[in-house]
C-alpha cells in the first residue's frame, strides 16, 4: 500500500549574490497532534565540532518548542545513552536511531545530516516513527551567502571608515571558518544566523501538533 506525502517546494531566491532553497515531504494522514516528545539523537555531516553540533540540534529544538512539540535535546539523549552504555550506538541508520528511540522510549526521533557547511551550508533532517520506522517528515535546505569574503571585506569595509559596528562579530566569523573544525568550538555569529535561517525555513513544513488559537 502506499502511503500518500505532501510535499512543499520554495523556490530557489537569488539576491545580490545570495541564495537559499528548501524541499519537504510530511506523511498524509498522520496524526502528529498525538505526538508528543521527539528525541533529537544524531546530527552528523562535515561540522565536526560537537558544540557546534549541539547548537544546530538547538536550532532545531526552538522550531520543534514552536510547533507544539517536546523536543529532547541531543545532549539529553547522550547523557542518557551514557548512563544505559549505549554510545556505541549507530544512530545514523534508521534502524540505530529508532533502537535509541526505543531506550529512550520517545513515540519518535529526529536525525540531523550536514553534507555541506562553508560557504554554502546544506541541510537535511528526518523524523522517524520509533513503532515502525518509518518516515514522518523529511525536509532539506541550503543556503549561501554572508561567507567568509563577505566577513573580511566587511571587516575592512568597517576599519577603512573608522566604523567599529560589529567589528568583533566579522572576526569572529572568519576565526570560525579557520577553526571550525576544533573540538569544542562553537559556530561564529555569521554561521549561526546561517544556519539557524535555514532551519527555520525547513521547519515551516512541519505540521503542528496543536493548532493556535490567536
């Protein structure tokens, strides 16, 4: 038998160099307003530093908290596996993740994988029914712009007209992109906003589980 999707397509935009784009499916005829907590158990791909990883599950867990969900944030889920010794679980296969969701006895899980984060970041995530394994929202997105060259010619930009506006911010940036990949170091401010634009726009797919009232 098989299962009807929606799906939503936002159009590639491309401003003054910049763009973004994003793609997600939900399964039709889901009650996801009987959903209740979704453990965020893994987000891999090309960030290595675990802070940092920690900050995108975080990005991920505001939208959830917007849309009515109770997220478990990802460093939850490694405390927890820590204290049952099941780290060495492979929570990139769908099977890992919901064998942690089970553990963790959430109804779902949430996987987070990043091919691409310089200047173009991309992103795609996956929420997993835990009772059967199957898919219950898939989306992706990605986006380019505010770079590295954009933070140092700013920072020039800045330096060159005696205007110290968020001088600190810019270097930050660039400190970033050269030191991304050191344990412990968190995004720069430039890559947050990044990514946290793109999560939010990857999000709005994401059916609610309580309908406003305002």
């Amino acid at each position: 038998m098989k299962i009807a999707a929606y799906t939503l397509v936002i159009a590639v935009l491309m401003i003054g160099g910049c763009y973004s784009s994003q793609e997600s499916s939900f399964r039709a005829g889901y009650d996801f307003t009987a959903l209740e907590k979704v453990a965020i158990v893994a987000v891999e791909g090309t960030v290595k530093s675990e802070t940092a990883r920690d900050q995108i599950a975080d990005f991920f867990a505001m939208e959830l908290l917007e849309q009515g969900y109770a997220p478990v944030g990802r460093a939850q889920v490694r405390a927890s596996l820590k204290e049952q010794e099941s780290e060495s679980k492979d929570l990139t296969t769908t099977e890992g993740a919901v064998e942690v969701g089970l553990i963790l006895n959430v109804p779902a899980v949430l996987t987070i994988s990043i091919p691409h984060f310089g200047p173009e970041i991309s992103i795609t995530a996956k929420m997993i029914d835990v009772e059967d394994g199957s898919i219950l929202w898939l989306a992706s997105g990605s986006g380019k712009g505010e770079g590295p060259l954009a933070g140092i010619l700013g920072f020039a930009t800045g330096a060159s007209t005696g205007v110290g506006r968020e001088d600190d911010e810019l270097l930050g940036g660039v400190m970033g992109d050269v030191l991304g990949d050191m344990a412990g170091q968190p995004l720069s401010p430039q890559e947050a906003r990044r990514a946290q634009r793109i999560v939010k726009k990857m999000c709005r797919s994401l059916p609610p589980k309580m309908t406003s009232e305002w």
